[in-house]
C-alpha cells in the first residue's frame, strides 16, 4: 500500500476537502480488505469503510502528521470494527435460543486452535533460530520475502527455504503429537 503524499494530507486540513477524494481513492481497496478480515461479512466492511472515512474526514485537522496518515486511518477503522464486534457479541448474549450443540463444537474448536497454538509456540522456542524468524516475519509482521531478506540480510530465496524448512519442522511435531488428517499451512 502507497501512503499518500504528507502535502496532500496538509492541504485537505488547510480546507482543500475536495481533495479527501484522492485519499478515499487511495485506501478505499485495503481498508475494505483490513476490515473484512475483522468483521467476516462483506456488508459490514463496507459499512465500517464509510464510516471510517466519513470519521477521517471530520476529524482530519486533529490528525498529527508525526504517524503516517494510513496509521490514522486505520486506527481509526479497527477501533470502529472492534465496537461492531462487541455489539455483536453483547446481541448474540442476549440472545434466548442459544444451539447448545454448536455451543460445544465452537469451544472444542477454540480449546484445539489453543492447543495447536501452544505447540506451534514451543516448536518455534525449538527449531533452529533462522527459521523461526522467518515465519514469524511473514506470517506474523506479514512482511514480505524482499523486506526479510533484507531485515536478515540473506539472499531472498534463502528466506523462502528457511520458511519452508521452519514449517516442515512444524508440521512434523504437529502430526506427531496433534494427528490431523491433511495439516496444511
């Protein structure tokens, strides 16, 4: 994601507004993208996108140019993401007829994702120290094979070894000690 330039940002505080279109242009596609992830329903992000913008836009003179502005935004974006999902959970409480069933399933799931997360964690403390910081460079801080290789200083496809062979590591204490049919990363 491009960051819009900080001059643009000053003229719309300036009281350029028409020029807030460039920057809805812009973040419009991964603020949309970011949000979804959040909120896993398509009608929902779009809705958190415009009030994200419309926030943005109201509050633009207060935003301090110290951050970049996608900081901001985003921010400003996953708060109103997080209110959505407490106010989901707090209808889903109050609803009466609670699938009992589904109930259980669901926390078996959550108790199994814990279960494999503490594994993978111990694994991580185990396996040789290159690899481990590589995945947790791409899957964690999602960063790319250019932006490790050039945080580790090793040449790119030595990242992509490192993340293969850490996640085959991986796999096989997982199959070992958690069967699952098909683990896939």
């Amino acid at each position: 994601m491009r960051e819009v330039n900080p001059n643009l940002i000053r003229q719309i505080k300036q009281g350029r507004y028409e020029l807030f279109d460039v920057v809805i242009e812009e973040y419009q596609n991964p603020l949309f993208a970011f949000l979804y992830r959040m909120v896993r329903d398509a009608d929902d992000a779009c809705d958190l996108c415009q009030d994200t913008f419309f926030k943005a836009y109201k509050y633009i003179r207060s935003f301090k140019e110290e951050a970049k502005f996608s900081t901001w935004l985003f921010r400003i974006g996953y708060r109103l993401a997080l209110n959505m999902i407490k106010r989901r959970k707090k209808h889903a409480e109050s609803l009466p007829d609670i699938d009992l069933q589904k109930e259980v399933e669901d926390s078996v799931q959550k108790l199994e994702r814990k279960e494999i997360g503490l594994i993978v964690g111990r694994v991580m403390n185990e396996i040789h120290t290159n690899y481990s910081v590589a995945l947790h460079l791409f899957y964690k801080e999602e960063k790319t094979y250019q932006e490790i290789a050039s945080i580790m200083k090793i040449p790119e496809n030595t990242v992509k070894s490192h993340i293969f062979r850490g996640k085959e590591a991986i796999r096989k204490v997982l199959v070992k000690e958690y069967p699952i049919d098909n683990l896939a990363f």
